[in-house]
C-alpha cells in the first residue's frame, strides 16, 4: 500500500477519502480529505469533495467555505 512506504502521500490519502466518501462512510472519508489538506493545503481536489460532505451534512456555510478555497486555489 503506497501509505505504507509514504504516509504523507496525499493523492493515496485523498482516494482513501473517496472510496469512503463514495461508500456511505463519510465520517471516514472527512478524515482523509482533513489529512489531504493538512499534507497539501493547494490540493484542490479535497477541498470540492469536504464541501460534497458538509452539504450532505447540512452545513452550507462550510460547504461554501471549501468550494471558494476551491476556486481560490485552482484560480478558474
């Protein structure tokens, strides 16, 4: 497992996140995409799916919060 060999590996971290997310387990997947940015704070990719979970969460402010570093980072 690439974790294994390199625990800060934040593309093995985010997909971990996403087979959670995409699995009913978003507790878990909100872990992984912490620890995504927390290793990366530019990776955009983390950022779209914590606010997929707080949306889901009914946390809009927060979800908004995450989309606008989102689009901050990725600079559209």
């Amino acid at each position: 497992m690439a974790l294994q060999l390199d625990p800060d590996f934040v593309t093995a971290v985010h997909n971990l996140g996403t087979v959670n997310l995409t699995t009913g387990n978003a507790v878990e997947a909100l872990k992984y995409f912490e620890r995504a940015i927390e290793i990366d704070p530019k990776f955009v990719p983390a950022y779209g799916n914590l606010a997929v979970i707080h949306l889901g969460k009914g946390e809009k402010e927060e979800a908004i919060h995450n989309l606008q570093k989102n689009i901050g980072i990725a600079k559209f």
